[in-house]
C-alpha cells in the first residue's frame, strides 16, 4: 500500500469517526456535515484506486443492524424505525 492509499484510507477512518460522534451527540448539523466528509472521503478513495472497507467490516458487525444508512425506499432520513401512526 502506497502512502497515497493510506492517507485516502484515513480521510475515509476519521471521516466515518466523526460522523460516529455526531450520531452519538445527535448533532444533526453536525451528522449532516460529517456524512458529506465520508461521502467525499469515500469517492476520493475510490477515485484514488484505495480498497476503503465496508461499514460492517469496520465496526466489526456482520448482522447490519447498527446503520448510519441516510436514506431508504421509505424516504426515511433517520434510520430509526417509525410506525405507521406516526
């Protein structure tokens, strides 16, 4: 791994870090901000030839229960569950 990849890989780390913290202060400026730094860290990697892990991988979860997922086919922005009364 060249010292390009591994400076791309963690721009994508700290990006996915920070949107982490955002998630567990429930920032939603801060969330917002946060998801454009990994959706930009993540397209420079790509477009750099880095091989960035899946979110799974990296917390280690297999199952994908725990999401930071931004949308669905539902419209849904918060990942959170929401009934239909709601």
């Amino acid at each position: 791994m060249d010292q390009n990849e591994q400076l791309l890989l963690k721009q994508v780390a700290d990006a996915r870090a920070a949107l982490a913290e955002a998630v567990a202060a429930q920032d939603p400026v801060g969330l917002s901000r946060a998801l454009d730094e990994l959706e930009e860290a993540l397209r420079q990697a790509r477009e750099g030839g880095a091989d960035a892990p899946s979110d799974a991988a990296v917390a280690g979860t297999e199952s994908g229960t725990e999401s930071t997922t931004t949308s669905s086919s539902s419209g849904s922005t918060s990942g959170s569950p929401v009934s239909a009364g709601e």
